[in-house]
C-alpha cells in the first residue's frame, strides 16, 4: 500500500505540477519515460522471478463443472453414505461430499459408472466427471458475485467525480502563501489519506482495539467493506454541500456566465469529501482484497486480484452512462441542466446528491448479500458402508 500511495502522491504533485507548469507535452513525456524505464526494468529482472506453471486452467475447471452439471441434470444424487460415488481427489482415505447450497452442481461430481469396469478411464476425463474440489471452487467464485457487484456504487461514487473541474474554478493558494496548487492535485488529500489509513489500520488500530476488546478479529472483511460504502457515501453528500455552496457564491459574484472567473473560495473546501473517498478505498477497497482471498481458494489468487479492478472498470462504465442520461433528461427546453460545461450554470450538487442516494441504495444491497452470505466451511467427510470400505 506505501508503494501504491507513495507512487501516486508523486504522480499528482510532482508530475502535475511540472505539467501544469511546462505544458501537456513535458508532462506526458516525463509519464511516457518513466514507464519505458519500468517496462524495461520489468524485462530485465524478469529471468529472477520464480514462475510455476498451472497444471491446469483454472477458468476451464470451472467451465467444465457448468458443462457436466448441465449434462448430468436427470441424474439422481447418491444417499447418505454413498460418498464413494463423488469423484474426489483428495488422495487420503477420507472421502469428501460436497456441500449442499447450489445443489444443483454438485451432480457435476457424482460418478455415473461408479461400478463400470471402466471407472477409472471415465473418471479421469474432466468432461465427463468433475472433482468435488472442482465443485467447490465454482461455488467459491459464484458465492463473491453479490458481493462484488454490492460494491461498484461505492466505487462510482469515488470515480464519477469532477473535484478537479471545480478545483479550477476556486481560490488555490495555499493558506496566506504565493503558492497556488494545481487543480490536478486536490486528489492529493484521498491519496495521502488512503496511504496512512490503510498502513496504520492493520499495524496501530486493530492492534489497539484487539487489546480492548479481547477477539481475535476486531473487524470482519464485510465490515470493513460496509464501513467502506457508508463513507463513501459521506464523499457523495460532502461533495454536493460544497459544490452547492460554490455554486451560490459564483452566481453571487456574478459569474454565472463567466467560465474563467475565480470563486471566492479556498479549494481546500473540496478536502472533506477527498479524505471520505481516501477512506473509501483503505476500508472498501483493501476490504474486499482481503476477502476475496479469503473466500476464493488458493488456486484463484490470481482471480481475487482482479476483482476489483474489474469492479473499478464497472464503476467507470456506469459514471459514463449516468452522465450521459443526465445530460440527456436534463439539458431539455433550452436548459443547460444539471452537467453543462460551465460548472456556474448548472446544478453538480444536485449530481452528488444522486450519487449519494445511489450508494445508500448500494449499502442496503450490501447488507442484505450480508445477510444470505454463507461463510466456506470444509467439505463433509463421508463414513463408507461396510460394503464400500471393502470395495476400497
């Protein structure tokens, strides 16, 4: 996390600074050098990494428990006791059943021809016979879904901001000095607060409040990850108070129709709702890493780390589409409804507070996935009959 938040608190003030400066070109070209120099050192120290490789697809393992429990769904399940006829690779003894939420896939692993002659040539073709931890592992992926999406309006609300457009409308020096902050760099403050928080949450706070309280785990992933939502909700209120108050007092000055007029009004107003959004991220974001690799079995890690950049990617795609039906349902009549150009003549506070009421709407998404979520608890171990434990 210090790697991730140093990087960015030196690409929003240092960077842009020196783009804001010098010119678009000079900033993008110092950006383009920069990450030659990584790519190339990536290539090089790349003969040092310790590679395994898979022995096995992991997201056609999971195709092939939809393909088989498609096929195999008039096929009966075996009794009580019958766990020999779930095909397993455990290797031990114990003979493993899978576990009864999505039933229905567990016909993916029941062994057809458990007394064929020809068991073990059928078995050993995934097409036709799933293991039960293949089951499992789809059950795993399947059971993070709700939860994932239950996630996205925290983080629309985080992407769809326009912090920086109305940073340039505002007064940007800093305190009484001659220094004035590029309008680029007011995220500076949910960085800085991102980095600190989520480095002093695991090794100070929790530490403190496990001395208090005596548990184990002071706060689950799911807490952490509802606490997460709640702030950003507080980022979508903060952030349309404060632009409510800057629109008031640009009409005030008379600037309404005004693009480069300057509002009589520190920048730093927008610092409440960037620290709410830096806080976002230390406990919704690392939350949810943390319980996707919590809940995902070891072989998905790869899996549990894209979640949430493809939760990101979601977020941005619906920022996008709202802005544009916002435009569309509001701009109607000869009016420059709630997003035009110029921040002064339309109503961004207005944008926020849906944003806002989104992302409550999200939260009680939240809690009810909450709610149905199972925990992954291990695979029953089934006794085999008298008859079965000879057959073994």
């Amino acid at each position: 996390m210090y790697q991730l938040g140093g990087s960015a608190i030196i690409s929003i003030t240092l960077i842009v600074y020196l783009q804001d400066k010098l010119g678009w070109k000079i900033g993008f070209t110092i950006a383009v050098a920069i990450m030659t120099f990584a790519t190339f050192l990536n290539i090089v120290t790349s003969p040092l990494y310790f590679m395994v490789k898979p022995e096995k697809s992991t997201w056609l393992s999971l195709v092939q428990v939809i393909f088989v429990a498609v096929r195999n769904r008039s096929i009966q399940f075996p009794g009580m006791g019958n766990g020999l006829q779930y095909h397993h690779n455990t290797g031990g003894l114990e003979v493993v059943v899978p576990s009864s939420k999505m039933r229905f896939l567990n016909r993916a692993c029941v062994r057809e021809h458990a007394d064929s002659s020809n068991t073990e040539v059928l078995d050993a073709n995934p097409w036709n016979v799933c293991t039960v931890e293949q089951v499992e592992d789809l059950k795993r992926t399947l059971s993070v879904i709700p939860m994932w999406s239950a996630m996205i309006t925290s983080l629309l609300i985080q992407q769809a901001s326009f912090r920086v457009l109305q940073a340039d409308t505002m007064d940007r020096h800093v305190g009484t000095t001659k220094f004035r902050m590029p309008a680029g760099s007011i995220p500076i403050f949910e960085v800085v607060t991102f980095t600190l928080w989520s480095g002093c949450l695991d090794r100070f706070m929790l530490l403190f409040l496990l001395k208090i309280t005596g548990k184990e785990q002071v706060l689950s992933h799911r807490q952490r990850m509802g606490i997460g939502v709640l702030f950003s909700i507080a980022s979508g209120l903060a952030a349309s108070v404060v632009e409510a108050i800057r629109r008031k007092r640009a009409i005030r000055q008379g600037l309404e129709n005004n693009t480069d007029g300057i509002v009589e009004m520190s920048a730093l107003w927008l610092a409440p709702q960037c620290v709410f959004a830096g806080l976002t991220s230390a406990f919704g974001s690392v939350g949810q890493m943390e319980f996707y690799y919590a809940v995902l079995p070891k072989t998905m890690s790869s899996l549990a780390m894209a979640l949430l950049p493809l939760a990101i990617g979601v977020a941005n795609i619906a920022g996008t589409i709202i802005v544009k039906l916002i435009k569309v349902t509001t701009a109607r009549g000869g009016s420059a409804g709630w997003l035009p150009d110029n921040l002064n003549q339309g109503h961004y506070d207005y944008y926020y507070f849906l944003l806002a009421v989104l992302g409550v709407a999200g939260f009680i998404y939240f809690v009810v996935c909450c709610y149905w979520f199972e925990d992954p608890t291990p695979n029953q171990v089934d006794e085999p009959h008298e008859d079965e434990a000879h057959t073994t």
